[in-house]
C-alpha cells in the first residue's frame, strides 16, 4: 500500500501552549508494530490534562490522541497478529513489560513500565500514527468512522468503572455526563439498570440527552436522587463530588472514580464513608476490557453522539471540552 513520506499533525511543543499545525515525517513502524492510517481519533479530556500541564512529564514534541480508529497500512518486522487493511482501534495503553508484579498478576493498567498513546507515544492527532500490533484491537466495520472513536477511551474507561461497582448494583448514578457517560448510559440500559444522570449546574442540554438515552432521572450535581443510589461512578474531575457521591449512595455502596485527574478532595464527615461504602479509582485499562467492550458494543449497540471537527481545528476542540460545550464527544475528523 502506498504511504507518503510525510504527514499533516497538531504537535504539543510545550505544554500550556497551544498545538502547532504542522507537516511532520510519518512514522516508521519498528518490530512488532503497525502503521494506521487514522481515519478519526477522539478529543479526550486526558488530552487536555496533558495540554495543561495536569499530567507530568509528557513526551515532547508530542502527538496527542488516544481514541484512534484507522486502517493498517504497512507492517513492521515480526507482525503476525494484523495484517494491511485490517480496521483497528487504538487506545490509551500502548505498551507493558509482560514482566512486573503488576502484569504477572493480571494488572497490566498498572504496569511499572507501561508507555502510554498521546503521552508517552505519539498518537492520533495525525494522519498516520504507529502502535504495537498487541496493543490494537479488531473494531466492528459499523464504527469504520468517526463514532467509533470514542469507543477506545471513553467507553473502555466506562467500562472498566462499571466493572468496579459489581453485577448486584441496580441503581447508578453517572456524574459529569459527557463521553463516557451517554456510552455506559446505554451499555447499562440495555442490562436493565436504572441510571441517575448528574450534570454541572443548569446544564439542562446535558440532562435533556441523558432522558433521551433512558436515564430513569437526570438533575444537577447540587440535586439529591430521589431515590438512594447503589453504586456511583464519577467522571468529571472534581473532587467535590467524591463526598456528594457518597451522601447519594446507599449502605455498602462504591463511589468509582473515572478520571486520570481530579481537583483536590475536600475532608468530609466519616459518616458519609461508614456502613462500609467504598471509594476507588480506575487506571488506564487492561487488553481484556478492550476485548471484552469492543466486542459488546455493537451488541448494545452503542451509538456514539459527536461533534466533528477537522484535524486543524483540534484546538478549538480542546477548548470546547474544557468550557463545557460538547454533549456527547469531540472528534477529530481526519480521513
């Protein structure tokens, strides 16, 4: 397949500064990777933690972008696993060690050695972008476009904190109802859970389409539930919501956290915490919640809301997420 020597990408040179549009060489794929040709990647709120200089020590110069769908272009050496014109997804975690306590334990997402896509690797901001042929997933030819984007962060993200609240819980509150939000909305529909959709205050746009999706209640943050919650799962990145969570969620319950970045947490009462209610985080991903959710999602199906933007407009797209003006998920539209 042809492939031309270079390539058009938005290039973070230095964190809390805009991205540069730029012509860039496209990446050479060594052992055991692919090169994709991107045809859309999402806009991630991760990207803008990196951007904002929320996530330490980033590769620079960098390439943003970790929702990549795109088609295999060219294989590097060793590459069994994929072959050109295979459709895949690309997520956040492109690469562990296979060696550590972590990975030898069957928690590769915590891996000491893990590299991760538009933060420690370069990634979809691009025309083209290379990954690890393991660290690729098969993607149904129904999101061979830009809905599919948002599967690969938002919706494994979602995912994973839907797994931390166990199969008995029933009734779900979701805070902060963007990306991952309106995908776990309609994975935990579809099982039959009733799901309490939290948005930022007066955002009546946000809690119109969580009634769309089938949300059995959509208010502000500052609202109580009417009824108490089984489980919570918190994406916005705010720590106020960890002790309002707990107040709206009943004995024994788990509040999950989300997000990669969170403001600081306020102190709060121990009764909120007591009858053994539980807090935890998620952290990137395993290859097994990939499998799993890609393979569930055109099942549900998931129908992904986005807004397009070209590739050039990349920071506009920033900027709308961290201002609030995205319902659904931002992507950039690319081939």
């Amino acid at each position: 397949m042809y492939v031309p020597e270079s390539m058009r990408a938005m290039v973070l040179e230095a964190v809390k500064q805009p991205l540069v549009y730029k012509t860039v060489p496209v990446p050479i794929p060594l052992a055991e990777e692919v090169l994709i040709k991107v045809i859309a990647c999402g806009v991630c709120r991760t990207d803008l933690h990196i951007v904002d200089g929320e996530l330490k020590h980033p590769k620079l110069p960098l390439i943003p972008g970790h929702e990549i769908v795109g088609i295999v272009k060219k294989l590097g050496k060793g590459v069994g696993k994929l072959k050109e014109g295979d459709l895949v997804g690309v997520p956040w975690l492109g690469y562990t060690c296979g060696k550590c306590r972590y990975c030898s334990s069957a928690h590769e997402n915590l891996c000491e050695a893990a590299r991760f896509t538009g933060y420690t690797l370069d990634g979809g901001y691009a025309e083209y972008v290379t990954a690890h042929q393991h660290y690729c997933f098969p993607v149904a030819p129904q999101y061979a476009n830009p809905s599919g984007a948002p599967l690969l962060c938002a919706g494994l993200i979602g995912y994973r904190s839907y797994s931390k609240i166990g199969k008995q819980a029933h009734k779900i509150g979701l805070y902060g109802f963007g990306g991952a939000a309106h995908i776990l909305t309609q994975v935990a529909v579809s099982a039959g859970k009733e799901v309490y959709a939290f948005t930022s205050p007066d955002d009546t746009a946000a809690q119109r389409f969580a009634r769309k999706l089938g949300v059995s209640w959509a208010g502000d943050s500052l609202q109580a539930p009417p009824v108490k919650l089984d489980a919570a799962i918190i994406f916005a990145p705010v720590g106020n919501l960890i002790p309002k969570a707990l107040s709206d969620t009943d004995k024994g319950g788990t509040v999950v956290c989300g997000g990669i970045h969170m403001s600081n947490i306020p102190s709060f009462p121990y009764h909120l915490l007591w009858e053994e209610r539980t807090v935890t985080s998620v952290a990137n991903l395993t290859r097994k919640d990939g499998e799993e959710f890609l393979a569930l999602a055109p099942k549900v199906p998931i129908n992904t809301r986005t807004k397009l933007y070209k590739l050039e407009q990349a920071n506009q797209a920033l900027e709308d997420l961290r201002c609030g003006n995205i319902n659904g998920a931002a992507v950039l539209a690319i081939s």
